[in-house]
C-alpha cells in the first residue's frame, strides 16, 4: 500500500492560488492592472487617504513593494499622492476620478474569476470551502477565525450570481 503523500494538501492549496492569481491576473490586465494593484486600488475604495506604509500593512506586504505599486499607479493617472496635513513629510494615497472609475472593473474581474474558480460547486460547497479556507488563513496567521455565517452567505451569493 503507498504512503499517502504528507504535502498533497499544501501542494493543492499552492497550485489553486497560483492558478486563481493567474486568471486574475490576465482579466486585470485588459483593465491596464498588474498583479497586486488591484488589491491597493480596493484598499483605497475602502478607506481612502491612506499612508503607504498603512497600505503595506493592510495587504501584507513591505513598505518598498508598496511604493513602488502606488508610484505605478499614480504615473498611470489611477492615484494621486498629497501631502499629510498634520505632517507635511508624510503622503497619503487618494484614488483620483479614473481611479474611481476602474473600481467596477477590478470588481468584476475578481468576481468573474471567483465564479471560474467555483464552477461546479454547489452553494453548500460553496460556503465550506470559505470556513475551512477561513479556518487555514486563521491558523497560517496565529489569529482566531472570523466566520460570520452572514459574510460566508454573502461571499457564496456573489460568487453565484
């Protein structure tokens, strides 16, 4: 009898991110995103005005590799750079009005992907696989999972939709 494979799970959960990164990216692409503007783009949908080094700590990632994203963005008219009014040394990050405007096209690229991602599973499946993909990032990260019942209902009603 073989020896089950002790890696199998993280080798799946590596090659499906790769893959949905992927996807993606090529839909992001036809918008004029690359990977990862995207996220900083809907950071700043959500709260607007942010620091870059607030940015690089909401997505993870460090302070250069989000200065250079925002300093890519801002020469393609999408963000704009002002200075702190309390600290004239520090700059927050604001969409500008073609910003604005390509937040419904990243949007939709993501959901379509997901949609990609999901075909074939049922709404119960659906939900499951968003608490245990919950539960992983939960214990990846050392924090304890957030799983609102409504949240993981919402996130399967939009992949569906």
């Amino acid at each position: 009898m073989a020896k089950p494979d002790r890696t199998a799970t993280m080798s799946r959960l590596h090659s499906a991110a790769r893959l949905a990164r992927t996807a993606l990216a090529a839909r992001l692409l036809a918008h004029g995103f690359y990977a990862g503007q995207d996220q900083i783009m809907l950071a700043l949908e959500e709260e607007d005005g942010q620091t870059p080094g607030k940015l690089a700590g909401r997505l993870g990632v460090r302070p250069p590799t989000i200065t250079k994203t925002i300093n890519r963005l801002q020469a393609q008219g999408f963000l704009e750079k002002r200075a702190s009014d309390a600290d004239a040394r520090q700059a927050h990050i604001y969409l500008t009005e073609l910003g604005r405007g390509t937040i419904r096209d990243i949007e939709k690229s993501v959901r379509k992907t997901e949609k990609q991602a999901l075909k074939g599973l049922d709404k119960k499946e659906q939900k499951a696989l968003f608490k245990m993909l919950a539960r992983i990032e939960a214990n990846l990260s050392g924090e304890q999972p957030i799983v609102v019942e409504e949240a993981a209902e919402e996130e399967v009603a939009e992949a569906s939709a």
